[in-house]
C-alpha cells in the first residue's frame, strides 16, 4: 500500500489523516475536494517501476502500490483497466500533427474509464466493513458500479440516475441487478438526492468528486498511458469534461509520476466541453475561482458530460492551469458528427461524450491550440454502444438493395466499389 501523507483539501489547503473525513474537507463544503498525498520519498526508495512490467498483472492493479488500499484488500474481479493504446497516424494526418494515440477506455468491463473509479471506491467499501454502494450518474458510473458490484457478492448497489438517460445506459443497470432509481430531475438533482440517502442510511457514496479515491480510480489511466508510452508523457491529453473528475484523475496520475520521478515532463491537459455545458471552460475564460462558480441549465446529447455545478471543479481547472493547458468547447452538431469522423480514422466508436474529445482536438488544431510539433494522446472515455440512437443520427442510412446480384453491382457501381 502507498503510504497515504495525507488528504488535502483543494481550496483552503486543509489536511487530515486518511480515517479523519469521508468525502469533502468539512470547512469547505462540497467544492473543497480531497488530495490523496503520498510519501513520495518513501515510494521512490520502495518501487521499481520497471519491476510494474514484470509483474504480470494487466489490468489497473498493477499499480496498487501507488493506490491508497491495502495489499491484501479484496478487488472486483472483473478486468478493469491495462486498456489498448492504438497510434493513429490517420487522425495525426487529419490534425496535421506530430504523433496521435487513442486510449480506448470503452474497452472496460461495463464500457467506461468510470469502471477505474468503480473498482477503487468499491474495494474501499470492503476495507470500512461498508456493504452498500450508491452513486448518482447520468448512466455511466452508474453501469460501472453496478456492473463492478454485481461481481463481489457482499455488496449492494443503489442506483440514482435520471429517468432521461438512454435507454441503453438505464438497461444496464436493471441487468447488472442494482436498486435502480430513475429520478424525474437532472443529474445534478440526483446527485443531491444521493448524497442525503447515503448520509442519512449510513450508505457509502461512490458520487463523482465528491468521493476522493474516485479520482484515484481515474488516475490510473495517466499510469498506463505513461508506461504504454515507455515512461513519458504526451505533450498534450485531450479529454472530455463534465463533472470534471476524469481531467482531475488524468492530472493526478501525471503528476504522481512526475513526484517519482518516473516521466520527466507534465502533458498540457484540453479539456472539452459540450457548448451545452460549459461551466468550467467559462469559468477558465473568465479567471474565475471554483467558489465564483454558479450553477448553470445543462443541455447536450453528451449526456455523460452534463452537469449543472461541476462537482470536481476545483481540481479540474487547478489541472488545465497548472499544466498550460486549456479549455475549448464544441456544439452538439460537432459532437455529432465527430460520432463517425473519429471511428472511420481510429476504428474506435466512442459515445458522444468520448467523441466530445475528438471534436476538442480538431477545434484545438483549426485554432493553433495544437501545432504540427505535439504529440496527442486522446481519451475515449466511453462505448459507442451505449448510446446507439446518437450514433444512428450521426451516420446515413445505408443502401437498400434487392436480393439480387444486379442489383448489388449496380448499388456497389453506384458507390464507386466496382
């Protein structure tokens, strides 16, 4: 286990022992969101991050020496993480730069990077002695709990999520067996409706942000880009924001690595968001703190990124800033059509809030954000197939032809395949 320093609250550098607080630092409420901080020096003397490779363990516990749980603490057993790295020389042509990559986090057990987030915060659960799990989501962390659940027999998963998410996002969670709320509100209503529940029932809140070893979870997916990369880093990670929880993973795995020692420089983050939704790129705009942030109406078919009050906030612009990084938004017809842009150039279908990340890259490289010198790496956070209604707007309907050899050639010659 990674000696835990301390937790830090993010606004008003507050400090307590690992048992001391839950969630959120209580002098600042919600938005003082925790550090998990290390004894890097002790990490340092202890591991050998090319002994990581030996190991034989491909998935996101190979690095569990640099997670807060106990060696010895039960895991989902369902493979989380270890995630493909595919180079795509066609998007890097297509944005006119160095070198691209696409980590395909759809590839998750229930198809999100949030199973990352899932799988740490569940095995936290077992080591309080705690049995029952909820979280508010828009679907995804929702999949990804319920799913992670399912596979260790002695929890119980409670489910608030929208009764707008898609159909197959809720489908996967009534499959999965959870206690499945489907509030007749936003996801930001959900989420407070969760937070009370789990307070009042004594219930361990998996809630985005506002639960520190989500970030933890997350932050796995900085580790494996950097190995998968032989130790370093990108010049720039492209990722879709909504909650701001993944960015604040992404810095807190970058910066982890930097703190050993094992990469030598810091990627600038891009943060996308949907025009939509957008609290955190106006803030960012305006140089506004985390505490000047108010609430704003959410409205994007990105619903993964929807979110009213950016419950990460506070670490996810400290991310954008502290890298040199920046945030840049994208339309819903954007979005849309980066749905088959991104999977004809990468092979890669990625949901509209994944594809989100795609259309941030090519508005960063149309307005120089990106120049022909950097290497991107960008992060699908999520599967095409959970929103295949998105995906069927985004994409012509196809050639319909009769049961007929002539009528094949002629549709194909019409095509120009023959």
């Amino acid at each position: 286990m990674a000696e835990v320093k301390e937790l830090r609250c993010v606004i008003g550098d507050c400090r307590f022992a690992l048992d001391e607080v839950r969630y959120t630092c209580p002098a600042h409420g919600e938005a003082g969101t925790l550090d998990i901080l290390y004894d890097y020096a002790a990490l340092r003397a202890a591991l050998d991050r090319d002994a990581l490779a030996a190991s034989r363990v491909n998935n996101c516990w190979r690095y569990k020496a640099l997670l807060p749980l106990a060696p010895e603490s039960i895991v989902p057993p369902l493979h989380v993480g270890w995630t493909p790295l595919y180079e795509s020389p066609r998007i890097a042509q297509r944005l006119g730069l160095r070198r691209v990559w696409v980590k395909d986090d759809g590839a998750n057990p229930t198809g999100s990077l949030k199973d990352r987030a899932s799988a740490l915060v569940l095995s936290r659960a077992l080591e309080q002695g705690l049995r029952t799990v909820a979280t508010a989501s828009t679907g995804n962390a929702a999949a990804a709990l319920a799913g992670l659940g399912a596979s260790l027999p002695a929890v119980e998963i409670v489910i608030f999520v929208p009764a707008a998410a898609p159909p197959a996002k809720i489908a996967q969670l009534l499959v999965y067996g959870a206690a499945v709320l489907l509030i007749e509100g936003s996801y930001d209503e959900a989420f407070d409706l969760c937070l009370r529940t789990c307070a009042a029932q004594g219930w361990y809140s998996r809630n985005t942000g506002v639960n520190p070893f989500t970030t933890e979870g997350k932050k796995t997916v900085a580790l494996e880009i950097a190995e998968q990369l032989n130790w370093r880093a990108p010049d720039v990670v492209a990722v879709s924001v909504g909650d701001g929880s993944i960015i604040s993973g992404i810095y807190k795995g970058f910066s982890d690595l930097l703190e050993l020692g094992w990469i030598e420089t810091m990627p600038r983050l891009l943060g996308v968001q949907a025009e939509g939704s957008a609290v955190l790129a106006k803030a960012f705009g305006a140089g506004l703190a985390a505490g000047e942030i108010q609430r704003e109406a959410a409205s994007t078919i990105a619903d993964s990124i929807a979110a009213e009050l950016p419950r990460d906030r506070a670490k996810a612009l400290r991310a954008v800033r502290r890298t040199g990084g920046q945030f840049i938004t994208v339309s819903d017809a954007a979005i849309r059509a980066a749905i088959p842009e991104f999977a004809q150039l990468s092979g890669v279908f990625a949901e509209p809030a994944a594809a989100a990340a795609y259309a941030g890259a090519r508005q960063a490289a149309h307005d120089g954000i990106l120049t022909s010198a950097d290497e991107l790496c960008i992060v699908s956070t999520g599967n095409g197939l959970k929103d295949v209604a998105r995906a069927r707007e985004s994409v012509a309907g196809g050639i319909r032809v009769a049961a007929e050899a002539a009528a094949v050639n002629a549709a194909l010659g019409s095509a120009g395949l023959l």
